[in-house]
C-alpha cells in the first residue's frame, strides 16, 4: 500500500513538474482556472467584434446625418407616458421624450421630487417638432409648456447634481 502511494504522489509531482510551474499549486485549482481564463478569452473576443461591428454602423449613420443636416436628428426619444422616467443625468447629459398623447403630463426629477413642470399636449399648439430645455439650479427651465402632438422635447441638465425626467 505504502509503495503505491508513494509511486501515486511520485506522479503527482512529476505531472506537476511536468507542467512547469514554479510553485507547486493545489492540482485541483489549476485547471478550473484555466478553463476559466479561456473562455473569459473567448468572450472577449466576440464582444470586441461586435461592438467593432456596431461602431461602424454607427459611424456609417453619423456620416450620413452630417450630409443631409447639421443638426442631430433625436431618434431615442422614449414616449411620454405615466410611470416613465429617464436614467439620472450627469451634468451636460440629455434625455428626450416624444409626447404623442393629447393631455396633461406632470413631471418631477426622482432625487429632487420638489423639482416639477408640466408638458400640456394640444392638437394645433403652436410649438411642434424638437424643443430643447434645461434643467438648471434645480429647476427645470419651464414650469409648464404647451405643445402639439408628436413634439420631442430634450431636457439637458447643467447642473453638477444629478437629475431626471420623470413622468408622475
Ligand atoms: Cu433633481
């Protein structure tokens, strides 16, 4: 018994030296960790190819907006609705909404519920299309503004407080 132990660990060491590693390392960590570094590898890989992919894309659609007009067309506008709110905006971050619905929409910054206005829609309301407006020394910069049907509103906080756009 005691030989073939000792032949078993003799073995052991010999793969272990094998392997030329100059610590010897528990054997059964050493595997896991390379499977795991391999396919963390792997993954990698594909994420960069994609988002090479994407980045052309996107360069390829910047071009292509830079020819037709200098200004950037909002194509992320989220639909105004209840419930709805924006991401926290870092100072000079913006978020735009498109207000497609007739009605009344109060709005108030979650981190500062004291910070509100209202967007009235109104069919035939003579502000329509893109409309820009900021959130500065805690206010938003309208109290209450009156638009027509499928206006996009850009809100862009000038603060160095994060705020939001949210929708009650
Ligand atoms: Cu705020």
């Amino acid at each position: 018994m005691n030989t073939k132990l000792g032949v078993l660990l003799l073995g052991g060491m010999l793969v272990l030296a094998a392997c030329g590693e100059e610590e010897a390392q528990p054997v059964g960590n050493e595997p896991v960790e390379e499977e795991m570094d391999m396919s963390e590898e792997q993954a990698t890989d594909e994420e960069a190819v994609e988002e090479e992919a994407v980045e052309e894309e996107a360069s390829e659609e910047e071009a292509t907006e830079k020819e037709s007009s200098e200004a950037q067309p909002v194509t992320d506008a989220a639909e105004a609705k209840k419930g709805e709110a924006s991401p926290l905006l870092a100072k000079g971050e913006m978020t735009s909404f498109v207000f497609n619905e007739v009605g009344e929409f109060p709005i108030f910054c979650a981190p500062h519920p004291v910070m509100k206005m209202t967007v009235i829609v109104q069919e035939g309301a003579s502000t329509s299309g893109e409309l820009a407006l900021d959130i500065a020394d805690y206010n938003f910069s309208e109290e209450s503004i009156t638009v027509a049907p499928g206006t996009i509103i850009t809100w862009t906080n000038q603060d160095s407080a994060q705020h939001n756009v949210a929708f009650e």
